[in-house]
C-alpha cells in the first residue's frame, strides 16, 4: 500500500531560499513543465511560511531521475484547471471517482504528488514527509483506498536535513 520511493536530504540553507522566493522563482522558469502560473502563485504567497518546498523538490527529484512530470498538490480542486484537465484524462474513471470525492467523505487532502510519464502511459501518486512530518491515521484510510482501487502503492518522499 505504502512503498519509498525515496529518502532525499537538504539543506536549511536551501530551504531558506525557496522562502525568500528567489529558489522558487527558479525553478518556475527552469521547468514549466512541472510548474504552472497557479503553483508559482501559491509559492508566492505561501513559500514565505516554508510551505510547498518538499513538495517542488520532489517533484524536481523524480523529474530529473525518472522522467515523471507531476501535478503539485491540489490537483483534486476544480479552480485548478489544467490540473484538473491531466486529472481527467489520466486517471481511470474509478480511481477519478475517489480523488475526487467530496472532501467530508474523505477527510484528507490527496497525496501531494500525482506524477506521470508525459505519454500518459503510466503514472502514481506520491506523498511528500519532511524531516518531522508524518503519515496521518486519516491520510492512511483515504491514501489506502485510492491504493485499492488503483492497485498501485502510494510512494513516499521522505526528507531529512543535512545536519
């Protein structure tokens, strides 16, 4: 149900740069296949509180070692609209039917990363823990059933700092 794909390391310094805006800025412009206008908004407003970092530098990760593109969390929500589109014409109808029920059917939000070949041909969802995050009793039941239906583990990211 639940497999690492990997357990990456980073430093504060870094971190601190996607927070001052300037790293997330880069990679925006370095990779506007992973990033959309709606995710550069959000960092712009949220990168500040350190939120989506391991989240953009995962989806980097697995671009750059495996080729998979990804959706960067809430790709579930409709005002996300080019998300929404890959969504639709990715997912099976069932596993669509899961992700995309109501929110207080589910009480957790989708896994932060849905990543796919640019083909289409394969794809899985990946949840992203930082140093001292861990898996929610709520997102192992919600995570276990889009797992189920879609008969792929979700994989996980794990981050640690440098220290």
């Amino acid at each position: 149900m639940f497999e690492t794909l990997y357990q990456l390391s980073t430093s504060r310094e870094q971190y601190e740069r996607f927070k001052s805006g300037a790293l997330a800025e880069q990679w925006f412009g370095r990779y506007p296949e992973l990033f959309d206008d709606d995710d550069i908004r959000v960092a712009r407003t949220q990168s500040k509180l350190g939120l989506h970092f391991f989240e953009w530098l995962s989806a980097l990760t697995i671009y750059e070692s495996l080729g998979y593109l990804s959706l960067v969390e809430s790709y579930e929500f409709k005002v996300q609209k080019r998300k929404q589109r890959i969504l639709r014409e990715l997912l099976p109808s069932d596993v669509l039917d899961v992700v995309l029920s109501p929110y207080d059917q589910r009480k957790a939000q989708c896994p932060d990363l849905l990543c796919f070949k640019p083909d289409y041909s394969d794809w899985f969802f990946c949840e992203v823990k930082g140093p001292t995050d861990k898996l929610r009793d709520v997102q192992r039941e919600f995570f276990s059933r889009i797992s189920l239906v879609s008969g792929k583990p979700i994989k996980v990211v794990q981050l640690r700092w440098i220290e």
